[in-house]
C-alpha cells in the first residue's frame, strides 16, 4: 500500500480507542482478552478491547494497527508499537507522535535509543509540570505569539492564538521542552473551572438548608458531608468557606404549675450551625495564569522551530478522526459476537476497510489539489465541499444500477448513464468509466 500508493513515512501518528462488546466472554482468557477497562464510549458496564491505531501524516492514512486485552494502558502499547513500525517501514528515523501516555523515560528512552524522533505532550503528573505551574502561580510569564490557527468550525470565531515563554528546562531525560499557551484552551479551562465552582457552591448552599437536623448537627458530621462535596470537585482551593456555630441557651422548668419567682430551671446549651461559601477571586485570578498552559516534549534538533513542533503535533486529532469514522460511518460498536477470537479478527477487518476508506478520500483531495479543484457538490441540496469524505464519495455513486433481462437467448442490457458528478469522481479516482459499461 505505501509503495502503490506513494505515501509518505515521514512521520508517525499513534492513538488508541476502545471498541465495545457485548456478552460475558467468560472464555476470553488468551491475549487480547475482552475485559473491563477504562472505556472511552463512556459504557464501563461493557467489556472491551483496545484498538491501537497508527497513520501516516500525509492523508491521515492507517499504515499498522495492534489490538490488546481491555484493561491494557496506553504508556505499555507504544514499545511494541515501535518496533513493529520499524518492521513495516524499514527504518527507524521516522517521527513518531503520541498523547501524554508516551511520555515516560522507557519509552522516551526506547525512541532515543533507536535513532528515531518524537514529539508528545507532558501529563500534568510530571514534575516538570508541576514545577512550572507554581512558577506561573507566583510570578506571571512573559508570553510571546508566535502561531495562529483559524476557527474551522466557526468562521466568525477568533482564531486560537498559541503563546510561548523563555522558560527553557529541559525534562529529566534531557530532551527539549516547549511551554505552549493556547488562548482556546484557556477559555476552555476557565469555562470548565467556573462551571464546576458554580455547581459545587449551589450544592454547599444546599447542604446549609439541610444543617442542624438528623444526622447533621455536629462538626465532624458536617465536615464530612462539605468533604464529601468538595473532593471529586477540585475547586476547594478555589473557595472561601467558613463554617459557623452559635451556642443559644434554652430555659426548662423543673417543676410543673405555674412558675413562681425563684422556681428552679435547668438552662440547656444547643448549637446552630450555618455554613457561607464564596469564590476566592483572589486564587481564581492566581490560577487563570496557568489557564491554557501545556509543555510538548521532543527530541527534535534545536533547528526545528517552535512552531514547526505545534504543528506536528496539531495533526494528531486526524487519528480521533479516523476512530469517529471507524464507529459511524463503518458501525464497528457495539458488537456482539459468540467467541472472542471472531472479536479480534473483526477488528483487523475494520482495519482492511478503514484503510481503503482513506485511501479514497487521501486520492480524491490529492487529485482536486492537482486540477486546482476547489469544492465538489457532495453534501445534501449539492452544497458543496472543499474536503470530501470517503462515505460522501460512495454515497454520490448510490442511485447506480444495472438492468438486464433475457429475451429469448438474447440477453439485453440497459447501458448506466453516469452523471458529471460520478463521471468527475471517477476521473479523480483514476477508476476507468469502461467498468461502468
């Protein structure tokens, strides 16, 4: 395919998604099993299995692919990955792009080792992560732009402009680390914050109506129920709470009848709780710093442009493009079948066709650039599109049939009449209009 079809192996990009089964397979034992694990179609009742995805950077195109066991993590899978692409390709030199999972010092070190090159991001688990952002909470950086992208899903949006700082330690494998602050993502970050602040307030508000009755009438009862709230938040830094009590006394007579002047009482002591929370804006305004900060990790030679690293590593979400169409357009989940190696050969099926399906899409664009074709009417009402997928493309080929009856021992044929559209996508696919005759 790589050799037909000239596609460039430059560079590397690698994800993974789950693909969702379901039944018991109680006889999945061997490698890969279909078992629990942290499923990303949000069904954690249903057992899986992980599907490793590997393209190429010149038309997303699916070059390997591995499937594991379901409870298998993303940091155990690039090792293998690795050296199978080296197999396929015949070399080791290729770039080699993943999410945080490839950051740690094996597989950094894997990569090194080999000759090869990457570019990823740091979790936010790591030190240097961490360090840097207390730095940013104590003194504010100094951030200069230096790439732009368009809004592609909004025209009329802003642009998301990329900043970055002279900040320049290194990891702790001594590769090169770039401070990245992206203004959508610090929308995105302050958005989220605020939602879940405005969320854990109301609650805490609530949970004040409810004090001083039933179980909620001393401290450790009620700092239990405020942690219970706050916890799986994570906005505690980000709120002034103060938790109140105030002692009222309330007088019992002893002895029934009317009281006299003098008539013995017993005073009783009984405690009000109240509860006040509020944004500390102060720490919101501290926090906002760090607010669309992430560090990218390479071992790209010092020649290679900031920017130049962005936008290998903007070119990953083409991977989540391609698992998206593998469960729409393909409808790969969820499956039900009786054994589980049947599951696993399904997935290297899936892979056969997603493959093909890019090949078509990558052809078409790359024959479009070519004849300086700007759009082709594929969409509903023939609105037209400058990126046509490959279920569009089939799609425009669906009113096609074929007629033919016997009369006699003659048998006649209706000849196809392929319209301007299908005869222009045939052309562009390099597919002979003889074999619609």
């Amino acid at each position: 395919m790589i050799r037909q079809f000239k596609v460039a192996t430059q560079r590397m990009h690698q994800d993974t998604t789950t693909v969702t089964f379901h039944g018991g397979y109680p006889g999945s034992v061997r490698e890969p099993r279909i078992t629990h694990g942290h499923n990303k179609d949000h069904r954690p009742d249903l057992k899986q299995l992980v599907f490793g995805l590997t393209v190429s950077a010149d038309g997303a195109v699916p070059l390997h692919h591995q499937v594991h066991s379901g409870n298998k993590t993303d940091d155990r899978i690039h090792r293998g990955n690795l050296e199978q692409l080296r197999q396929i390709l015949g070399k080791s030199d290729f770039i080699y792009v993943a999410d945080g999972k490839l950051a740690t010092h094996a597989n950094m070190m894997e990569i090194q080792q080999h000759g090869g090159k990457f570019v990823t991001v740091l979790p936010r688990t790591r030190t240097e992560d961490k360090e840097f952002r207390q730095q940013l909470r104590r003194h504010p950086a100094r951030w200069k732009k230096f790439h732009s992208i368009p809004n592609k899903r909004d025209s009329s949006a802003p642009p998301d402009q990329f900043y970055t700082c002279s900040y320049s330690k290194l990891t702790q494998e001594g590769f090169r680390l770039i401070w990245v602050r992206s203004s959508a993502k610090a929308w995105q970050d302050e958005a989220g914050r605020i939602r879940i602040l405005d969320q854990t307030l109301a609650e805490l508000s609530a949970l004040n109506q409810r004090l001083n009755r039933r179980q909620l009438r001393s401290r450790a009862k009620i700092q239990q129920a405020i942690a219970k709230i706050l916890n799986p938040s994570g906005v505690q830094p980000f709120i002034q709470l103060k938790l109140q009590k105030q002692v009222y006394k309330e007088f019992k007579r002893l002895r029934p009848g009317r009281p006299a002047a003098n008539a013995p009482v017993r005073v009783l002591r009984k405690a009000l709780w109240s509860l006040k929370a509020q944004p500390d804006k102060k720490a919101l305004a501290i926090e906002k710093r760090a607010d669309g900060v992430f560090p990218m990790a390479s071992n790209l030679t010092p020649a290679t442009s900031k920017k130049d690293i962005l936008q290998i590593y903007k070119y990953q979400p083409y991977v989540e493009k391609r698992f998206s169409q593998i469960k729409t357009d393909l409808e790969i989940a969820p499956v039900y079948l009786k054994k589980s190696l049947r599951c696993a050969g399904l997935l290297h099926a899936y892979f056969v066709a997603l493959a093909v399906a890019s090949l078509i899409e990558r052809s078409v664009r790359q024959e479009m650039l070519r004849q300086n074709i700007k759009s082709l009417p594929l969409f509903p009402e023939d609105r037209n599109t400058s990126t046509p997928t490959c279920a569009r493309i089939l799609e425009a080929f669906r009113g096609v049939q074929w007629h033919e009856f016997r009369r006699g021992e003659e048998t006649v044929c209706f000849p196809l009449k392929l319209s301007a559209l299908q005869k222009l996508l045939l052309q562009l696919l390099k597919v002979p209009q003889e074999l619609y005759r």
